[in-house]
C-alpha cells in the first residue's frame, strides 16, 4: 500500500487535488480553475501532481527507491474512458471528448493513473465511510450543472460492460406528463433526457425563466409566498420521485446518496420520499433518499480511493 493515496476532482470550471494519508486523513487539499483548454488541462495537472508531491514528500509508488514515501494518483472526469479506443466520450465538457485523456496525463507525469467517471468516485467515497457506509448497493447521484450517478454494489464499483453504468441523467424521464412536454433535447443527441429536466439550471429556469443557471434561494422565496418559485418546486419534486421509481424498480438499491448543489434542496429528503409509492413497483417503498456526508470533497476522496478497489472491495485503512 502506498504512503499517500493523491485523488483528482476534474471538473468543467475547477480542478481539484486531494492527499490521503495511509488511514485515509486528508494532509493536503488544492483548487484552480480549469483552464478550459485540453492542452493546458493537462498541464495543470502535472502542475498539480509534482506540487502536491513536493509538498508531502514522496514519489509515485512505482518508482521506489529504498524508503522513499510513495503515493498512487486517481483522477474523477466527467464523461468515461471507451474500453475499445481508449477516448473520453459522453463528457459535458464538450472539449474533453474524443482525446486520450489517461494516456496523455499518463505520459506527461511518466507514471500509471486510474481515471473513472465522477459520479463513479462520488459513489465509492460515500459507500466507503459517508451517507451510504454499511449498505450493500449505494446509488451515488450527483445534481449540479449536470447530473450523473455512480453505482456501488457488494464493495466495488459497478462499470458496465461499456463503462457507462450509472448514466442516469440520460434515462429518458419516465411517466410523461403534459407539463414535461415537449421533451427537451440533450448535448447527447437524445430528447426526454433526465438531465435535461433534473439539473440545477433546468430548476433555474423553471423558476426564472430560460438563462437563469443557479437555483439557489428558490426554498426561501418559495417559502415567502413565490408562486413561480412554488410551482418549479412541485414540479422538480414530482420529476424526481419518478425519476428516483424508476431507479428503484430497476436497480432496487439500498440506499441514493444525493450530491451536488442541487443536494442541499431539503424539499427532496421531506417530499420525495412521499412520492415514491405512486410509482414503485412494490409497497412499502422504504428506500432512504439521504444527502452525502463529504459534500464537495467526495469525489476527490472517491478519486484517491481508486487504487485501493481491488477484487477484495472498498478501501480500507
């Protein structure tokens, strides 16, 4: 086992780095802006990496030398790695498609890196010691600008045979209603996209109108008698409960960890769970619907725990 476990946050607007010690304690934390450009992404991680490596002291495990301290590098994108090319596809930071992003940070920091989805690391870390620690299969679901989710089941992280497993914002919304017509189109190409209605802009924009990207404060003017600000709720409530039913009759997980801005919304853990029997299969539906225990730091954490899931399962120290 290495001495640091170093996990990378790569986010459309910021990059993020992150240092475990050997029982998991954060030691070392930084965020910068994502340049945008892929070049200079790559760039800013070596940066990153050979920083935060001075900064503890040590170097990547597969170079050791005598009792030098050692560190393995994980790295969350947004999007996934294609098992056939080896490219970022489904990224909706557009400008991360269709290049090597594993081979390319592989090369320019000379030394093996894991990559996952996002959603995949937000999943393991709140499955390994957050909001879903003691459950069998965690459903980890991120809601900001976009949405995704990652899915944790029996200890490790179930990728699919495409590596796409989890790709919930884009599940069509089920049990259309007049009011979710029409369907709205997706940067995947597809129309109806869950994303497309469950993401914090689309709950922007139903209360304020088309442009409008952040929901934040819609709760308070809800509560101070907004009827917009009311009717975006109910409607977003209702998305999400048949979005969280379908989940539920599909996969029946133990538990769905909610992360993202969109997360700190504490309508969803009140109302949601209400709303779930008119759609599940079975009665009682009793699945808890809880938000994360890391908050912003989860999917770094998830990140440097990916050189730790080995067929044994989660991390542990």
């Amino acid at each position: 086992m290495a001495d640091y476990r170093l996990g990378i946050d790569f986010g459309g607007t910021k990059i993020e780095i992150l240092a475990l010690d050997r029982g998991g304690k954060e030691v070392l934390r930084e965020r910068i802006p994502n340049p945008g450009v892929y070049d200079k992404a790559i760039q800013a991680i070596r940066d990153l990496v050979l920083k935060a490596e001075e900064q503890v002291g040590c170097v990547p495990a597969h170079r050791i030398t005598g009792t030098q301290l050692t560190s393995t590098l994980g790295i969350g994108i947004p999007g996934s790695l294609s098992p056939e090319t080896g490219l970022v596809r489904n990224s909706n930071a557009t400008w991360l498609n269709n290049n090597a992003f594993k081979r390319d940070v592989e090369e320019i920091l000379n030394r093996p890196v894991r990559v996952e989805n996002d959603a995949n690391c937000f999943a393991l870390s709140e499955a390994a010691d957050g909001a879903g620690e003691g459950y069998s299969t965690v459903l980890g679901v991120i809601i900001g600008t976009g949405m995704g989710s990652g899915i944790v089941a029996n200890a490790r992280i179930l990728s699919g045979h495409h590596h796409i497993a989890g790709e919930w914002g884009h599940i069509p919304l089920p049990w259309v209603k007049p009011e979710d017509m029409p369907m709205r189109k997706c940067f995947c190409g597809n129309e109806g996209c869950q994303e497309r209605y469950l993401c914090g802009p689309a709950l922007a924009a139903e209360w304020k109108g088309e442009g409008n990207r952040s929901p934040n404060g819609i709760e308070e003017a809800a509560r101070n008698g907004d009827e917009a600000a009311i009717r975006a709720l109910d409607l977003y409530m209702d998305r999400f409960a048949r979005a969280c039913a379908q989940a539920v009759n599909f996969l029946d997980p133990d538990v769905i960890v909610l992360g993202g801005g969109v997360s700190n919304l504490s309508s969803i853990y009140e109302r949601v769970p209400k709303l779930l029997p008119r759609h599940v299969i079975t009665s009682p539906c009793t699945t808890p619907i809880v938000q994360n225990r890391h908050g912003d730091s989860s999917g770094v954490r998830g990140a440097a725990w990916l050189w730790d899931v080995t067929e044994s399962g989660l991390p542990r120290s």
